[in-house]
C-alpha cells in the first residue's frame, strides 16, 4: 500500500496540475487516436492496409510488406497483390450461375476457376467460393501462428478474399482500421472515473451517507482504495481504447 498512499499525497498535492496535464495530454492524443481509428483501408488477415493518395493500400506486419492495387473493370476488377516485392495479377469476373452469384477467377492472365459465391456476411465483405455443385473450395484468408515460418504462398489471397476486394472497389466501401463500438465501453468508464475525479467524496456519500446521522468524512483507508480503483478505471479505458484501435471485439 505505499505506492498507493505515495500516489495519494502526490495527488493531494499537485492535484491541479494533475488535471491540466491529463487535460492537455488529451487534447493532443484524442484527435490522433480518431484519426487512425477511422481511418480507411483493408483488413487482410490480421494486417491492415491503409489506403494511400495514389488509391492503393499498403500495411506491414510481423516484417512483412502488403502493397495492394485494385483496378474496377466492367465486371470486375483487376487485382495487383505484393508480399515483400513478390507480386501476383489476378482478375475477378463477376457471373451468373443457375441465377445465382457466381464468380471467375484469373491469375497472371490464366483462367483458373469458376465457381458460385456464398456470402457469409456483406457488411464486412465476407465470401466463400464453391464449386457449381456447391462444395466450398475456398473461405477466409487467415493464418495460424506456429513456430514455422510460414510459405510465401500462404500470404497470397485466396478467391473469397479476391472477391471481397473487388466487392469493396465496385462498392467505394472499406474497413476502418478500429471498431467504434469500442469507445462505448471506453467512455463509459472514462466517464465513472472523470465523475470520482471532480466529486471525490460523491460515490462515497452515496454508499454510506444515508446511514450516518451528521457529517461524515472518508478514511485514508478509503482514499487509498479510491486511488487504486482510479488507476483501474485509467486502465480499462486504454485497455478497450487499445482494443478498438486494433479492432479486436
């Protein structure tokens, strides 16, 4: 508990100063945060590609290099993908199959395959490729950690992630590098801990007031255990702000 009474006289003594500092270091970091928080781009596994001046999108993650160009056609778009400079074409023809969504498929020029396109969610883009018998030949791009690096061929996209992509280009409709939803929880608790800040003993009197005949004052006891459970609430709230950021729901 002497880190915590420590921190208790520091903030009796500079409260003020205390308040101008957290008013000003938030002043700097809350319009940065939002910036990359909205900002626009792909999520590739667990990669994301920020859209650049030049309509492309670029990312980096565990060393590796993604540089993505996405070209609309009448039906379609042509696809540039690199990993690390190594560089695929592919070419995604929009089609009809029995009157349902289909899809071809083309890589550097070649037909490779055509199929039916089943749609697990079209809010967040997310296909899977079947044959025209409706066995699933291909879903969502992910990779599992192991102690293996992995094959270059794994960084590549398969044909759910290729039509995804070329859903986005026809549409104009992207990722966004954070979760908004997440700065609910955030402000929440932000909230609660602004709230203790500038009224110190309210929560107190709301607990225990009603069962005092006069004034009553709180404990260095409770100070104390008002002082942790700030550093808590501090905590939660970049703990979910780090979450949003990093769009882990």
């Amino acid at each position: 508990m002497g880190g915590v009474l420590m921190l208790t006289r520091i903030w009796k003594t500079y409260k003020k100063q205390c308040i101008i500092a957290g008013v000003a270091l938030a002043v700097v970091l809350i319009p940065l945060y939002l910036y990359f928080m909205f900002q626009t781009g792909i999520w590739y596994q667990d990669a994301f590609l920020a859209k650049q001046r030049d309509g492309s999108f670029q990312g980096k993650k565990d060393g590796i290099h993604y540089v993505l160009h996405i070209t609309p056609t009448q039906n379609g778009a042509q696809i540039d993908f690199s990993v690390d400079g190594q560089s695929r074409q592919y070419e995604v023809v929009k089609t009809e199959l029995d009157g349902t969504p289909g899809a071809q498929f083309y890589e550097n020029g070649t037909p490779v395959f055509e199929g039916r396109v089943l749609t697990l969610d079209a809010r967040t883009h997310d296909y899977m490729i079947a044959t025209k018998d409706f066995d699933i030949v291909d879903g969502l791009d992910f990779r599992i950690r192991g102690a293996t690096e992995p094959e270059p061929v794994e960084y590549f996209p398969g044909y759910g992630t290729q039509y995804g992509w070329t859903v986005m280009r026809l549409e104009e409709s992207y990722d966004t590098r954070g979760e908004p939803l997440m700065l609910l929880p955030a402000l929440i608790v932000a909230f609660f801990l602004w709230v203790d800040i500038l009224y110190p003993d309210l929560f107190f009197a709301l607990r225990y007031r009603r069962y005092v005949d006069g004034d009553c004052e709180p404990s260095e006891y409770y100070r104390s255990w008002q002082m942790i459970g700030r550093v808590v609430l501090a905590i939660a709230s970049i703990i979910f702000l780090w979450m949003g950021l990093l769009n882990i729901v």
